[in-house]
C-alpha cells in the first residue's frame, strides 16, 4: 500500500509541473510518469499472479463447490447432471476423499447407470471400501452382470489399497493413538476423580505438542496415505506411558510391545470420519488445540489433506458446526433429526454461518438433499426422519453421518 501513495503522489507533483516549466523538466517529468505506468502495470500483474497462487493454494473451495452443486442437481432430480458434476470434481481433485466417492457411486446406482456405477466402485474399492458394502449395490441392482463381474474383482483391487498404505507414516500416527488412548483411559480417569483439570489439560498439552511433532517430520496423515478406519488391542495390562518421557514419536513403541491393528474389513459395516489414524488420538484434545494448531489444520483442509468432518471432530469444543459425535448441538439433540430439523431461525442461522466457513451444506439444503434420496429411492415423502434414516440407513450413512 506504501508504494501505490508514493507512486500516486509522484503522478500529483508530475501533473502539477506539466502546466510549466522547461522543455527538460516536462522530459523528465514524462520519464517520471512513463516509470509510473510501468510499475503500476506491473503491480498489477504481480497482484493478478497472486491471487492466482491463492486461488490454486486453496483447492478446497473449487472441490467443494462441485461436489455442492453436484448435491443441488440430486435434489431438482437431476441425477445425470450431478454425477458428471462429481467426476469432474474427482479427476480435477484426483480423489481426495472416499466419502464423496462412495455418494457418488451411490447416485449412480440409484440411477442404474452402471457405466457409471462400475469405475465409482472400483475407486471405492482402491480407496478402502469393505466387501460388504457392496450388498447395497448388490441388492438394489440384481440383475446386472457387470456389477456381478465387478465383485469377483474385488479381492484384487483391495490389494491395491492396501499396497498404497505407507506404514512409514502410519505406524508412529498409531502409535500416537495407542498411547493417547491408554493414557485417556488411565491417568486421566484416575484425575478426573480427582478433579485435577489443569494436570489433564497438562497431559493433553504435551500429546498436542507430539502430534504437531508428528505433523512437522511426515505431515498430516491423510486418508491416502494411511487409509480409512481401523481398529487396534492393546495387550492386558499393558501400560505404554510407565517412564514415557519422549517428545517424539517413531513407531517402535508400536512395534515393540506388539500393539496389533487392523484395518476394518466385514465386521465393520459404516466407516468412520473419526477413527483415522492420528486423528482418533487428536478427537480427544479438542479442549487444548490453540489457535496456531486451527490455522495449521485450515491450511490441511484448504490443501485437501482432511475433510470437513475431521475439522468438525477437532473444532468441536470452539465452534459448532453440527456435524460429528462431538458436536455440542448434536449432543443436546441426541442425534435426533426430528430436533434437528425443528430449532428456531436463529439457531438454524448461527450454525449455518459457522458451517459455510469449512463449506458444509446448510441445515436446509441438508434436510432438501435427505428427502431427495429418500424420494428416489422409494418414491414416496418423508413422514418421519428418524425412522426414513434408519429405513435407509447405508444412503444415510455415507451422506449425512461423520
């Protein structure tokens, strides 16, 4: 801004000269001006340029944009439109989430298209989708050999998901969480009893710093990268904190006290946003993550390294956005949708601005996207949520649950 007054106050003083003066003076008065248009030029470009690189630094809007009016071409009916919409989301994106994925898959099949339907399995399946979750498909389309043939395919295209796991990343991140958890489930009980909060925000404090450790050396752990849900056991009476005095995490805890995971294959019907490797473990710090840490996890959003609903999980004691387990106006309303769909315009418009800023779908667009789906699918209104959720429990799952 300094620059734009000095270059502006050179024109001031150049045009007050021209009305006089010598023949040299207006020659280097018009030197002075020509330099002026030059450099003002050019301070627009550079301006120009930088908006571009923030505009490409921050591809979390243009996806998301896409997969909104993906969305509103599924409430007017128009399920061709939104499934172009969402491929072109994908291949611009190069399919950053399996959420969106598998409700695009889900579009298609409800549209029967298989042509369509097939490739969005395949990368369902590449990106963690577990076999039983294809008896969705299954059931809603018979008769179709191609989804038939596509099944017997499974097993093959699941290696390549599992090939695509980095263990060099997801270990120390499971690690990090068999550790959080072990000492959530015992020093911090044993501290709630006595009331000690600031020892447990303490404790929660110094696992923030190890996971800002963690982001530092391999970045956030990314659902590409370290894959989908899973569960881990920790051995009995096992107790990974006694003497843990680290400020690093690397995995061989993990390794060497023999802590087993497993990626959630049949036993695990609906996958989680919340149970990802590292961000399991950072749910339950939600109270100690400072401003510094929200800004680093804005910037993992904006880069599509997370997902709406990992914010949402994190943020969840600052801002409520109504979306995860955590959320407070989730809690209040037990989860019910009839509660949902019925709270004041106030409230409706407070959570709505609070959900635009991470590009949530409003509460209405919401409530109009779930009785679309659900008219689709069984051509028939809704009467009541609660019971329309559980009726279509799977569609509901993968498009409104966290």
């Amino acid at each position: 801004m300094k620059s734009i007054v000095k270059f502006e106050n050179k024109k001031l003083v150049a045009s007050n000269r021209f009305k006089g003066g010598s023949r040299k003076t207006v020659m280097g008065e018009g030197l002075l001006l020509f330099r002026f248009l030059v450099t003002k030029n050019l301070l627009f470009v550079l301006i120009i340029l930088g908006s571009i690189k923030v505009s490409f630094g921050q591809p979390s809007k243009g996806y998301y944009s896409l997969i909104s009016k993906s969305e509103n071409y599924i409430i007017q009916n128009k399920y061709e439109e939104a499934i172009r919409t969402y491929q072109d989301a994908f291949e611009k994106y190069q399919y950053p989430f399996y959420k969106h994925i598998r409700q695009a898959a889900i579009v298609a099949c409800l549209e029967k298209d298989t042509i369509h339907l097939i490739p969005l399995l395949k990368q369902c399946v590449v990106h963690g989708m577990t076999k039983n979750e294809l008896d969705f498909f299954r059931k809603e389309l018979p008769s179709s050999n191609r989804l038939s043939e596509f099944i017997k395919l499974f097993d093959f295209y699941e290696r390549e998901y599992e090939q695509s796991i980095d263990s060099s990343v997801l270990i120390p991140f499971l690690e990090f969480d068999v550790l959080q958890t072990a000492m959530l489930n015992g020093k911090m009980r044993k501290l709630r009893r006595k009331k000690a909060l600031m020892r447990l925000n303490f404790e929660n404090k110094k696992f923030l710093g190890l996971f800002n450790n963690l982001l530092d050396s391999l970045g956030f752990p990314s659902e590409n990268v370290v894959g989908l849900t899973y569960s881990f056991k920790i051995r009995p009476k096992w107790w990974p904190l006694k003497g843990f005095k680290s400020t690093s995490i690397d995995g061989s805890l993990a390794e060497k006290y023999s802590v087993k995971y497993s990626y959630a294959k049949d036993f695990l019907r609906y996958k989680s946003s919340s149970i990802k490797p590292g961000l399991w473990g950072l749910t339950h710090l939600a109270a100690v993550i400072d401003s510094s840490f929200i800004d680093r996890l804005r910037r993992c959003f904006d880069s599509l390294q997370i997902d709406q609903d990992a914010v949402a999980i994190c943020l969840s004691t600052h801002v409520d956005m109504a979306a995860g387990r955590y959320s407070p106006f989730n809690l209040r309303t037990r989860f019910k949708l009839r509660a949902r769909y019925s709270i004041s315009n106030v409230e409706k418009e407070i959570l709505d601005t609070n959900r635009q800023v991470y590009y949530f779908r409003s509460l209405y667009k919401e409530k109009s996207l779930f009785e679309a789906l659900h008219y689709k699918k069984y051509q028939k209104r809704i009467r009541d949520f609660d019971k329309a959720a559980k009726e279509m429990q799977y569609i509901y799952s993968s498009f409104f649950r966290s």
